[in-house]
C-alpha cells in the first residue's frame, strides 16, 4: 500500500481536527480493500455502458473509470454531522452531511459537487458533474456510494445513473478494517 505512513498521520490529523470521539461512529476507521469479495469495477462499467452510442463510449469508459478507481485503503471519520474520507491517491474529502454539497477536484482536473446524508450508521455520498465544468454529455450524471458498517467491514454499494446510460451501474466493494 503506498503512502500508508503519510495516510495514517493524515488521517490521524483529520481525527485530531474533529471532535475527539463519543460522537465518533462505527464506520470511523482504517480500512483495505478485500479484492477477492469485491466487485470487479472496470467490468462492472464496461457492461453498463454497453449500449452507450459508439461516439461517446470510450470517452464515457475512460472517465468512469478514472472516476471510479477502487482506492487500495483509506480512513473515514463519521460523526453525526461529518464525514471525511481520505485515501492515498485522492484529495481528501470533508462534507457535511446535512446534504450541503462541496466542490472536489480530483487529480486529472475532473470536478465534481459532492454531498453526504447520513442515516444512523450509513453514509451516502453523492458525486455530480460540478455545475462549474464545461457542459458534457455526462454533465447530469452522478454516483452515490452508500457506505455502511458490517462487523468489522466496511462495504461501499455504489451506484451511477445518468441520461446516457440505459440502466444504471451497480458495484460493491467490500474492506476490511485495518488492526
């Protein structure tokens, strides 16, 4: 796992920045992916964007699969009103979860407005084409990730829909908690 130390004082900050913890909920932890109970993504989009028009499917293909990498690890803290997610090869994201979006960059300049709703020990958030960027055919897209706590697991159910696509993408992605 790359950059684990700098993660871990990261995210050890973030959880330092935050309130110290009663408020603190389950899905707050370190977390790695377990590839073999995980969903394959790439597959996962290739199949969903199967009936996209020629033209704009490889354009489609390489940004959703930019956009939708599965990270090797990652730390969440998640509070009532907060959550924070932060993984070695993306801008950390801090949303409340009062459904107020913020505005994300990613690495390739791809921009999106991000939200958070919590429901007890699920969080939801939400990705959309940032009202900012250039307007695309997937401008009116948007993924949600419904994160929830499994045991000692962390499973991400994720969801993209959007005018281009007949059906929506569906995948899993299941993590273990890091001792």
């Amino acid at each position: 796992m790359r950059h684990w130390a700098l993660s871990t004082a990261i995210g050890a900050a973030i959880l330092a920045s935050g309130s110290a913890s009663p408020a603190q909920s389950l899905l707050s932890g370190i977390y790695v992916l377990d590839r073999e109970h995980s969903d394959n993504v790439s597959k996962a989009i290739t199949s969903g964007i199967d009936d996209v028009p020629i033209a704009t499917r490889a354009l489609a293909g390489t940004r959703l699969r930019k956009s939708n990498t599965p990270s090797d690890g990652f730390r969440v803290y998640s509070s009532p009103d907060r959550f924070t997610i932060k993984d070695d090869d993306k801008p950390t994201i801090a949303v409340s979860t009062s459904g107020e979006p913020i505005r994300w960059k990613l690495l390739d300049g791809q921009v999106f407005d991000v939200s958070a709703k919590a429901n007890g020990e699920t969080v939801s958030l939400t990705f959309r084409a940032s009202k900012s960027e250039p307007t695309t055919v997937w401008a009116n897209s948007e993924r949600t990730t419904v994160y929830r706590s499994v045991g000692q697991e962390l499973v991400a159910e994720t969801t993209i829909i959007g005018p281009e696509l007949s059906k929506p993408i569906r995948y899993k992605l299941v993590y273990n908690r890091a001792r």
